[in-house]
C-alpha cells in the first residue's frame, strides 16, 4: 500500500509546485505506512489548535473554571479564570453570571491575572478589526467582540449597546458597501454614510480594558461592580460552568481562534495565580509533549501566528495521544469537522451522511494543511498530517488535490 500512496505523490502534478509534507499513519500497529518530509518543519496554521485541543484534555476538568472569588464581609472579590464562554455568542455560558448576579454582596473585579500581550505573539496587526482576531484577555466577555446586524429599514443594530455612542457616521464617504472599521487603538467605530442591507453581519474585536470590561459588567448584570487592586490568594474559590467537551466542539468546528486563545489561558488557570499563554505552552511541551519526535516552535493557541512551525510528525503525535486520551472515536469525531458533513471540512468533500475524514484544517495565505483521521473502506482508522506552504496556487486547487489523495487512501485501505 505504501508503494500506491507514494506512486500517487510522485505523479501528482500540483504538488510538486511547492512545499509539501505528509505522513500516514497506522495506530493498531504502531506504523508509519507512508511519509513525505514529514520531519520537516512547516507553519501549521489552525492545525495548532490540535495541541490546544491536547493541552485541554489533559489540564481543564469536565467543567470550566468560570471565576475564581473570595468573599470577605459584605464583599465578593472575583478573578477571570480566561473563561472564553461567558455569554459567548454560541455556547452562551452563564455560569459566571448567575453566580455573581444573585450575590447580594458588593461586587469587586480584581483584574491583572493575564500577563500577556492584548495579540500573540507574531499576529498580523493590520487584522485588528477583523472577526478572528479578539483580543486576549482573563475575563473575556460576549466574544470580546461587537455585532452589527443589518435591519429592514437599512439601519442596524448593535450588541452590546454599550458601545452605540461609539459609532461614527463618515459623512463624507458614501460609496461602495457598507462597512465598519474601528480605530486601531480606542473604541471609535466609523461607518459609510450608505444603505445597510438587511441580512448584514459583522462581528468586530473591540479594544479592551479594564474600563470597558466594568461597564459591560456593570451593563449586564444591572448592578455595580467596582475595581480592585489585589494578588488572588491560593484559597480562592471556584465557580465552574460550561462544559470542557463543548467548548473544544465550539473551538474545533469552525476554528474559533478566540476560543482557542482564551483556552489555553484556562490550562494556566491551575498552574498559578497568573494566567501566561507562553508558560502554559512550556508546561504543556514539558509535561505532556516531551517525546514530541521533532522540537516544534509553539507560540499561540490558535495557529494565527506564522512563528509556530510543526513537523507532520508532531502532528500525528499529538493525534495519536488525543485519540487515546479520548479513548471513545465517535466522541472524537464529533467533535471534529467531518469532511463533506460538518465544520470546515464540509465543504471541501462531497456531501455526505457517512463522512470518512475527520480533522482539523488550518489555512493562510500561501497554507493550507489538514492532520486527523482517515476511516478506510476496510473499517481502519488511520492517522493523516498533509501539510502545504509557500503556494501561489489558488487555495482551491490544493485543497482539491488533497481531496483527492485522502479519498484515494480511504478507497485503497
């Protein structure tokens, strides 16, 4: 089989048109069937999220940590634990809300926990006010990100409303469609002076701070909540909330990079007071990833950053630990995109009920990768990285001819 999977790379036309590396994988015997510079280093784009996947299985408990708090007389001081689910769009976690809604104490925010940068490291900032680039915080709310929504009459809405007195109508500007660009450094969101359609949509990151983080506090649970200067003392208590397993889904399927950041950050949640998507990374590759088979650059949770290099290898290592950790596939593939069926892999496959390929995809300009599981015709389950960089090929015909390769090993196996 090994010689049809390597005949099939050599006669392959659109590969041979940049970097490419690949590796097959077979658990039950412990076996590489077939490989291309799968020790070669390449960037692995959302394919990172894999290692964040790992990193959660291993150090976040079936239920997020929602908020750590103590409560001292008629006061409850509480701390961000980097929980990404409070009221986020989809999981809408409520944990943290309920808990501290109902206190009838005095309600103070103890910020200062996440010690990193409001990017990572090596993100694009000219991405700024684009969707998939939150910024990074210990007590994220609502996305960490405003939504404009298109209404009937050619207005729209925006959520929260807190940030209304924020828009700005350029006046001068009334061509093309409308638009929403936020100044890189404050809260001031401009817009075209044109029609807005009904059915539009735009989710914008909005800057953080712990000022902003009050007021949407204060907004939403309509009471005060006041700021307080204090280290989180080792017996702080726990509140937990959303379930570990649906958050990793949420993250998994469409490749949520603001779920992925701010998970990373809820590993760190047990490692000390301070919350460091670096330090968790090193206690991760220390503990858990010691026998990685190549040395990989890791610098973020979401696979923005073109810092991160991984090898192939590495990816099938990880894939190999989380389907034991796992330990139940159709659990597993659940929770991954399924190719022709679900997530970010239902397009790039023919649709279908009875998907054969399910993964993690991981693409930017000139990347595009895919490392997971391959179910064969003959019922085996097979470990696949088909990594791709430095192309100048549309996306289209890469992501086709890696298509067609999977489906060629899924015929023949």
């Amino acid at each position: 089989m090994a010689k049809k999977v390597s005949k099939e790379f050599r006669n392959s036309a659109v590969i041979k048109q940049y970097q490419v590396g690949f590796s097959l994988y077979n658990p039950e015997d412990k076996r590489t069937i077939f490989e291309k510079d799968a020790d070669k280093q390449f960037t692995p784009a959302s394919n990172t999220k894999l290692y964040t996947f790992y990193a959660a299985l291993k150090m976040i408990p079936e239920q997020l940590p929602a908020l750590r708090y103590i409560e001292r007389n008629d006061s409850l001081i509480f701390w961000g634990t980097g929980d990404p689910s409070f009221l986020q769009s989809e999981l809408k976690g409520k944990s943290a809300y309920n808990f501290l809604s109902l206190s009838n104490k005095k309600l103070f925010f103890a910020p200062g926990r996440y010690t990193g940068n409001f990017f990572g490291s090596g993100w694009a900032w000219d991405d700024y006010n684009d969707y998939y680039q939150a910024e990074i915080n210990d007590l994220p709310l609502l996305d960490n990100t405003v939504w404009v929504k298109g209404n009937p009459n050619g207005t729209f809405s925006i959520t929260p409303k807190n940030f209304t007195a924020c828009f700005i109508k350029d006046s001068t500007n009334n061509k093309g469609d409308f638009f929403v660009k936020r100044k890189f450094n404050t809260n001031e969101f401009e817009y075209n002076a044109v029609p807005v359609k009904a059915d539009y949509a735009q989710q914008i990151p909005f800057k953080l701070s712990t000022a902003t983080t009050l007021s949407l506090l204060a907004d939403t649970l309509h009471k005060p909540v006041e700021l307080i200067n204090i280290k989180m003392p080792a017996d702080a208590k726990t509140v937990y909330g959303t379930s570990r397993d649906a958050v990793l889904k949420a993250m998994l399927l469409p490749s949520d990079n603001f779920l992925a950041e701010q998970l990373l950050l809820v590993c760190g949640d047990k490692l000390s007071d301070t919350l460091n998507t670096e330090k968790t990374i090193q206690y991760v590759l220390k503990h858990y990833l010691a026998e990685l088979p190549q040395k990989p650059r890791w610098v973020d949770g979401s696979g923005l950053s073109r810092m991160n290099l991984f090898s192939p290898n590495d990816m099938i290592y990880v894939l190999d630990l989380i389907y034991k950790e796992v330990n139940n596939p159709s659990k597993l593939f659940n929770m991954l995109p399924a190719g022709g069926k679900t997530g970010t892999l239902k397009n790039a496959y023919p649709k279908t009920d009875t998907p054969f390929v399910f993964g993690k995809t991981g693409s930017l300009t000139g990347v595009y990768n895919q490392s997971g599981y391959i179910v064969t015709k003959k019922g085996k389950t097979l470990i696949y990285s088909f990594m791709n960089n430095n192309f100048v090929n549309p996306t289209a015909a890469v992501r086709n001819e890696m298509v067609r390769m999977v489906t060629y090993i899924h015929d023949n196996f």
